[in-house]
C-alpha cells in the first residue's frame, strides 16, 4: 500500500496536460518494467498498455485509467503540491491532478503490482491501459480512448468486459459551483 501512496503522491506532484504526459508515461513505464510487464507505447500518442498473462484460462478483462492533468493552479502547500507550471491556449497555466487521474494511476499499478504477482491464480488474462487525454486532446488534435481505438488498440485482443473507474469527494463535490462541471471537468 505504501507503494501505492508513493505513486500517487509521484504522479500528483509532477501532472502534465492532455498529449503532453510524456514524463508521466516514462514513470509508468518503468513502474510496469519493474514488475516484469512488457510496457507497450505505442496507443493514443503519450497512452501505455500492457498484458497480464493469467496461468489459468479465462476472459480478457481491460482495466483503464486515465492519466492527464488539468490547467488547475495548485493551492495547497504539501510536500507533493505541484509547483508545475506550462502554457495552455497561449496563457501561462500551473498544471493539477485536480480531477483525480493520479490516484486512478496509483490504483491501476497497484492492481497491476499485485495480478502480475499473482498470474497462478488468475483465470483469463488482463488488459491494462493507462489513457491520455481523457479531459480532452488540445486543440487541432486527437487523442484519448477514441484515438487509442482508432489506432487498434482492440484489434490485437478485443477485451470481453472493460472497467475503469473515478474517484470523487462527494463533500467537495456538492459544494462546487455549476461552472465546475458545466465546463465538462467530471
Ligand atoms: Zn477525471
């Protein structure tokens, strides 16, 4: 579990805009590298996918997460605040996991860490996909789980259920104003 903090607290630190998620992408990499896993780059321009090959026969189960960031300044003084700061539609923006996505990040390598661990008990094999640019790709360009579909993602194995999730502070929540979630930051 400590692990699993550590990559959140990692991943929220360092957050990058949708198609821009190339460190990010880098640190999953390796995260997966280290559990054995054969990291594929190659979906949805900065996306990561990876198989999970169970010991016992059974379905492909897809579990995705997605892994971009918001043009969201960072008001909190943590140890793991993000001092990140880039431009975004020619305004100097700072950069927040501000919808979750580090979290959704730390869970799927915490899953990973532990199916990868645990390939004698599992029946069927699992798809994991880290998706960018769920919030959406910049202007001008594609991205997300559209491009990671048009690009084939699915015609290597097709998955037979897939599942993500997102996690939310249901006291925060109710007390955003509409703006929040008209702008589409769900
Ligand atoms: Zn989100």
């Amino acid at each position: 579990m400590t692990k699993v903090t550590d990559w959140r607290h990692h991943f929220h630190q360092y957050p990058e805009l949708s198609n821009r998620e190339y460190k990010t992408q880098e640190s999953i990499v390796e995260a997966l590298t280290e559990m054995g896993l054969e990291p594929n780059t190659e979906f949805g321009i900065t996306g990561v996918t990876a198989f999970i090959r169970g010991q016992n026969p059974g379905p492909l189960i897809a579990l995705r997460a997605d892994i971009d960031g918001l043009p969201v300044t960072e008001k909190l003084n943590l140890p793991f605040s993000s001092k990140v700061k880039t431009t975004y539609q020619g305004n100097e923006v700072g950069v927040m996991h501000a919808c979750g996505h580090d979290a959704h990040i730390a869970v799927l390598l915490g899953v990973a860490s532990f199916l990868s661990r645990n390939t004698d008990k599992l029946n069927g094999d699992i798809l994991l996909i880290f998706q960018p640019a769920e919030e959406g790709a910049p202007e001008g360009e594609e991205g997300g789980a559209e491009l990671m579909l048009k690009e084939g993602l699915f015609e290597i194995e097709k998955p037979d259920a897939i599942f993500g999730l997102h996690v939310s502070n249901f006291k925060k929540w109710s007390n955003l104003d509409k703006t929040w979630t008209n702008n589409g930051f769900s």
